[in-house]
C-alpha cells in the first residue's frame, strides 16, 4: 500500500496476484534471477508458505518475504490460516535486536495475528476447525500460517474483522492491563499517555471513556491532532514541554502516566504523578533511534535510564511500575489472566464501546514500507500486514535502497535453511 | 504499666493519682526537688495541660512530661479532651530526628489520638461538644487536649473504645490504602507483611481476612507466634531466611510485599513478586538501630537502600510504591481520600469484621518505657498512652536510666518556654 510521506524500499516493480484468496493453489509468481520482483498474495501448496524473514539485526534491508515449510500443530496446538497480522513498535526494536536476549536470526517476527482455525493438534479443546480466532505468538506471525498453542488462542467477536483483530490483542490487552490491573483506574482520575495515536494510546483513550470522568492528557505529532482530538481531553505535541502543558492545566499533577518512551522521562513522568499516582514504563521506543547504530544506542538508552530511590517514592506516595505484555505471556506464563484480560475486551467490543483503529493495510511484501511509517510515527491508529492483500505498484524512481537481490538467492529445492533464507520478494 | 521483660526507666517510686477522672482539678502532685517523682493524671486547670515533650533529638532520656499552656481552637478546628494516643514506630524516629526535615525541638510527639469534642472554633461543621472523636494531628497528639482541623478529625463507632479508638487511625488506614489503594487486593491473592504482631501487621491481617482465600505470610519474633497464629496462614521468625520461607510454600513469590524495613529488604521483596504483584515500602524501622547513634545510622540506612532501574521492573512486570501516611496526609492534603478510606473502615468495624488490637495501655509518665517495648519488639499490636491513666508505682531496684532530675526543674510560674522545658515527672 502506497501512502504519503512513507519512502518506497522495493526496488522494482513488483507482480500482483489478483485474486489474494485463501486457496490460489500454485499461483505464486516467484521470479529467479537479479533484481527480479516476486509476485505476493496467496497460500501456496501444502507444503510451503510465505513468511516475512528477518535475516539479521539491522535495517529494512535485513527483511524480505520468502518460503517457509508449512508448520504443523504440535499436541495442543492450533495451526491457524492467518488473514492478518499486527505491526508493534517492538518489532522495529526485534529487528534492530534492541531487545534483551534477542533470537537467533533468521526468523519471522511478529507477535499477533488473526485467521481461520485449519487443524488442531492432539488434546486441543474448545476449537473447531473452521473458527475465526486471534491470537498472540511468540514471532512467527508474520506468515501464512501459524501453529499456537491454544492458551494464546481466543475467538473473534463475529463482527469483528481479520484486521480488527489482528490490531486488538496487544495494544488492547497492554492497554487494559496496564489502566485496570496495574494503576486501577477509577471515576474522576487523570491519565497521560504519549503516542497517542499509536495503536495503544488510541487504546488508552477508548478504555478512559468507559469510566466516567476520566480527564486523558496525550502527546502527539501536530498533524495527527485533527484526527485523534475527539478521543482525548487535552492533546499536546509530541516537541512541546508536556510537563509544563499538563501542570498549566492541572497544577497537582496526573494520577496515572503511561510511559512507552523511556530515559530522562521516567524522573519526568514521576514528577508529574500525584500522591498515590502511578507510572507505567511499557515500552522503550526511544531506543529505536536509527537505521544502524541500533546496538549502541540501545545500550546508551539502557545505562542512562534513571534509577529510582524507594524512599523517595515513600515520600511522595507514588508507585513506579513497568509492563511488558510479552514478558507477561512468554517468560511468565500469565496465559489465564490475559484470557480473563481478553474476555472483559471483547464483552466491551460487542457492547460497542471499544474498537481497533486501523491505520492501514500493508502486503507482507510492504511490511519495509510499513516499518518505515511506524519508525516515522506516521500512523494514526495499528498497521496491519493483509496476508491475502497484494502489493501496490511502485514506480522505478520509488526505489531507496540498494537491492540486495542475487546475492542470496538459490534453488527453491534445498534444505530448510536454504529455502529460510532464499529471498521471495526483494 | 509494668510489663514482663520491660525495663523501667524512672528511678524513683511515682505517686499515684487514684481517681484518674476528667475534671479533677487542682489535684496534680508536682513535687520539687532532686530525684522526686511526680504524680501523674487527670487534667489540670484550664489554662494549662500535662503533655509529653520531646526536649531534643536522641534517647529515651529526652522526653518527659510537662505543662504547657492550653491550646484553644482556631477557624475550623476541634478542641478535644484528649483519652488516648497512639505510640508509632514513627514516634521513634522522630525521637531520634531519624525523619526528613525533623521539626524544631522541643515538641509534644504523636499523631493520632481519641477524645471528646470540648470546644468548636468558628466555621467547624458536622462535630458537637461531647461528640467522641479520633483524630490525626500532625505532632501534639500526647496531652491531655489537642486542637485538630476538622479535616483529620472522624467519628468514634459506638461500640469502639477509647484506646481502640487511639489504635485505629494510623495502623488500618495504612493498611487499607497500601491493600486496596495501592495494591488492589482481590480473592486468591497472597501478601507477605513484615512485622506481623505489630500494630500495622494485625490491621493488614484483618483486612486480608475481608477478602475471600487470600493468603497472608508474616514474619515476627517466635515468643509472639503463638498470640497471632490464628491471623496469619503462615508465620515466619523474624530472624529466619524468610525468602527461602516463602519460597518453599509458594516458589512463584507472592501478589503483594508489605516491607517496613528498608534497606537490604527492597531487593529481597522485589524478588519475591509474582508477575504484576507490587512491593510497598511503608516504613523504615530499620533505622532505628540504637539510642545514641541515630543520624549516623540514619545516613547510612538512607544511602545504602537500592535504588531500582525501571527497565527492570519493565522486564519483570513489577511494581514497586511507597507508603507514608502522614506525609499524604500532611504534606499532600489528601485528607478527602483518607476520610472515604475512615468511613470504610468503620463500617468493618461495626460489622465485626475488624478490630484493633491494643498490647498494652501506658500512663504519659511511663512513655519511656512503652517505648522501650515497642523498640524491643516486645509488643503484640499497639501501643496505647490512656492520658487518664495514673503511672505504675516502680520499686527503686527497677532503675536503669540516671535520672537527670534537679537539672532542669524551676518554677512552675515561669514562662511560657520554661513552662515547657520543666519537668513534670522525671
């Protein structure tokens, strides 16, 4: 999908399947040779599947769409046919390997998807083949299809759609855990969160309107306010001094701080609590800083955040906590308090209170493109990779990047981790 | 009151006013002279009252009881006939001057009393004389009267005792608002409190027990584990490895970590969080450590806690607090909040389901050692000053303290300051 203001990283033309449905059986369009575009969209044969690569730590150039062996469900295991999938900031942080303990490349990133149930593993109970789910991964979403264990797996509400709920899990769960299980958000509170128009700032201010009189403070880029004022009380721009904004308007302060920034904004973001006030580190997107001096400037980001004397928050009566959802799920095993997180979100959806707000639709071959706007904060809402959706046109002189095509192709045939690494699209 | 394994302080035998009443006028024994004991109780005249004073920063040697002129009450304040006060590991510390910004010496310690409304300043509404009342009071809590703020001034149940009612405020509110404000205490939880027999421990026993399958792990001296077994679901001596303790019994940790100890323990009860749970620091009575070396000690104490990198909590899903009521109170002017949580709380405890446990009851001349006790640990909840009380006659063999009597004493005629520094009973 071709939007404004997002650079192209495709270097040629790329061929578009037309018909992006769920069985197009044998209609890839994989060209051989330098340079060649590969064309997107589609399950392949039953043995293989697209899948976006990451081939190492790095920049956009480190990602490409190629072909995968089809996954099968392990005992207890849903092997999903997955329709769409969602972009997080912690995907760019997976991709520069700015995050602690990082995988072995290459992989498929990814941590959330939705799609049809296609097979269960043994012991699976509660899914049929054929159900509409969604649900998070640990990597491996961004791909045709995905096997998950079914303690990450939970239904779509039926109106919702693939794209809906591939944006719900992370940013709605993050959101809701971090408001009601963290900070316990109550009548007449006061919440400030930045990135408000991120897929967990729209979050946060949709989740705020379900209780009554709650004041929402955001930080945004100026040209998203348009679109996003209506959800917050008070929007201030993301370069503005917000700490000397939200004291002008209210004096004591916030009773809740929601902080996906990190750095000199935690000793901020405290200042600004009210006694009895909460601060919540959820994310660390400063430390995305560029396309290459990632390892250096994580580690900088690291060592320079402030550390927090428990006296002082004794004296002043506030509290101090961080959230990672995927932590929660993957190191900590939280699976039947997210299920009971994603329960109470989707009564809320079918009561209409709550509802994912999509930026756009991206083919797994844009997924460069897609990055490229999140790290330029150009979203207004989630980025989703359509599975079934087929690459926009790119005209010659889009190109940014200097191809890296040829130099790792090889026959389809070879061993796994030939074909892993084997580029589909570049 | 004369307690096992208490030392006494006074040297001499005190005398003893039997009839410890209301109104006993003109009836107080001041005996000049070297080495005389005063006698204690009973309020004096109308322009003066008995109080304890804190003469300067340091040992049990510093506190005696005094005259002091009769505070009348200003624009919304209370004037109360003070019945009882409650003694505070607090008010060791402020002994010690082991508090930030320690007020001016010489003052009247405590903050929380229970008495009967005598007089109304202008613009008090809601109260009427006669009314039984507990009250927080930012220091002069142990005299026989005190003038309070309406805002920090509630209502005494019915059926609640004065010395219950001087156990109440400062203990359950602290309990309360670090459970239920802070924590979010709900059904299946378990929370670990230090100093178990205490006052604050008890409180936080009772308030578990409101909440349906909560398990409660305490630590306290072994010589009190048979008096509070029946409140807690496991109970630890304080000088075991209580990590391993809990550990053994619940290898996930714990949902909530009360820690009034400081120091060495922020890390340990960081450590012992489940996911999401949250550790609150509430107090510090590890800075206590003796008579005489106090801002020494304090420093250190200070220095040496560890301080805590938000990216961890981040990775862990932690949170850490910290709890001074008196500093919400007093500092942050949350006296609103604090009044909701008081009106909880009495209803608990009109229907039984809580009820302050009160260790022993002292005279205002015998505040020494009832300090002494709670510096010992010796007490089983809390400590009460009953301002009607008359002293325990001592046998000249209980001495252990040399007696700065004749140092100080003059003419109860003097000045207002002479009137305060003079001895009433040393």
């Amino acid at each position: 999908m071709a939007k404004e203001g997002v650079e192209k990283t495709e270097e040629t033309e790329q061929m578009i399947e037309k018909d992006g449905g769920k069985e197009p059986a044998e209609s890839n369009c994989v060209k051989g040779g330098g340079g060649g575009g590969g064309g997107g969209g589609g399950a392949g044969d039953d043995k293989e599947m697209r899948a976006v690569l990451l081939t190492g730590f790095g920049g956009l150039n480190k990602l490409r769409v190629s072909k995968k062996v089809m996954p099968e469900p392990q005992e207890g295991e849903l092997k999903i046919r997955v329709k769409a999938c969602g972009l997080n900031f912690i995907d760019l942080m997976v991709r520069q390997g700015n995050i602690d303990s990082p995988p072995k490349t290459p992989l498929v990133p990814g941590f959330e998807l939705s799609g049809i149930v296609e097979a269960l593993g043994e012991n699976v109970k509660g899914f049929e083949i054929g159900d509409r789910v969604m649900a998070f991964v640990n990597y491996n979403a961004w791909a045709e299809v995905a096997c998950v264990p079914v303690d990450f797996v939970y239904k779509i509400p039926n109106e919702m759609s693939f794209s809906e709920a591939a944006a719900f899990p992370m940013n709605f769960v993050t959101a809701y855990m971090m408001l009601f299980e963290v900070a316990n958000l109550r009548e007449g509170m006061s919440v400030l969160v930045h990135s408000a128009g991120g897929g967990v700032g729209q979050a946060v201010a949709q989740l705020c309107s379900t209780i009554p009189n709650v004041t929402v403070f955001g930080t945004a880029s100026s040209f998203k306010h348009e679109a996003i004022k209506g959800s917050l009380t008070h929007l201030f721009d993301r370069n503005a001094d917000y700490v000397q904004e939200v004291k002008r308007i209210s004096p004591d302060g916030v009773d809740i701080v929601l902080d996906c920034l990190c750095g000199e904004n935690t000793g901020k973001g405290l200042g600004l609590l009210k006694s009895l006030g909460t601060y919540i580190l959820y994310g660390s997107s400063n430390m995305v800083t560029g396309e290459t001096k990632s390892f250096f400037s994580f580690a900088k980001s690291w060592w320079q955040v402030e550390k927090v004397n428990p006296i002082k928050l004794y004296e002043e009566n506030k509290v101090m906590a961080g959230f990672s959802l995927l932590n929660l799920l993957f190191k900590q095993g939280r699976t039947g308090l997210v299920k009971d997180v994603m329960d109470k979100l989707t009564r809320l959806y079918n009561e209409k209170k709550i509802k994912p707000l999509v930026d756009s639709l991206w083919a797994l071959e844009e997924v460069k493109e897609a990055m490229q706007r999140i790290h330029d904060r150009g979203n207004i809402g989630k980025l989703i990779l359509d599975v079934e959706k087929a690459p926009t046109p790119l005209m010659a002189n889009d190109s940014t990047e200097t191809s890296e095509a040829g130099e790792e192709e090889e026959d389809h045939e070879g061993d796994n981790e030939n074909k892993e690494r084997m580029p589909f699209i570049q």
